[in-house]
C-alpha cells in the first residue's frame, strides 16, 4: 500500500500510469468494448465501474493541455436515439482535476476503435452504462 494513492488503482496500472510519456494514451472501456482483442497492454478492472476509476486515474494523471481535446469520447451511433447519461459526470470529473478542460472530441465508434489499438494501454471496467468508453491523452508533470 502507499499512502495519497486510491486503492482502486491495481499495481498494473500504476505501473501503465507511471512508463506512460507526454502524448501517450489510455482507454478506460466499459465492460461491452473488445478490449482483449483490440490492446497492446490490458489491465482488467472488471468489478469497477468507470467513473470511480476515471477519478483514481486524473488523481495521478495529468490531461495534456497543449491539444484541443486531452479525452474523447464514442459517439453515439446514428439512428441509436440514446443520449450517455454518463457523459455529464465524465465532464465533471475532468473539470475538477483539469480546470482547463473545456470539451471531449467525440469520435465516431469504428474510428474509437482503430485509436483504442493504438492506445498505449486498454483500462477493462465492469461499467454497464452505454457509450462509456474513453480515451485520456496525458499530459505534462509539472
């Protein structure tokens, strides 16, 4: 254990968390996402949820700042006549560790996924809510 660290946060990930460099980037994938077959590096979370976790993660990780999107969303799929109700807490909680955050790219599902392959790491979450996948781009240590 370490101390100021969420113990939400397995090993494996702080680890991820820690050999990651300015630009890298991460995807926290709700528990519907292709994760397995899509990851370079995967850490399963499979009994959290994705916001307590997106929580833990900018806790530690710096947004970059230096881009016009630090995070992106999937986009809802046409015709699916559904607005994300975790959308909203994904924006706060941004808000809260990157003040300047001002919005999320939202990208179109089978082009979230060509980026999730190239994501330094796939973050596996138990999240059930729809269209809760998301990709952070960090930032500087400063």
């Amino acid at each position: 254990m370490l101390k100021g660290v969420p113990n939400i946060l397995p090993p494996d990930l702080l680890k991820i968390l820690m050999e990651m460099g300015h630009g890298d980037e991460i995807v926290i994938a709700d528990g519907n996402f292709p994760a397995a077959s899509h990851a370079q590096r995967l850490v399963r979370c499979d009994g959290v949820g994705a916001p307590p976790l997106l929580e833990a993660v900018l806790l530690l990780f710096p947004l970059d700042t230096f881009v016009k999107h630090s995070a992106a969303l999937m986009a809802v799929v046409p015709g699916d006549n559904y607005t994300p109700d975790i959308w909203p807490t994904y924006r706060k909680i941004a808000q809260k560790y990157e003040p300047r955050f001002s919005d999320f790219e939202m990208m179109e599902r089978h082009a979230f996924y060509e980026r999730a392959k190239k994501a330094y790491a796939i973050v596996a979450t138990g999240e059930m809510a729809r269209y809760a996948n998301i990709i952070l781009k960090k930032g500087l240590v400063t």
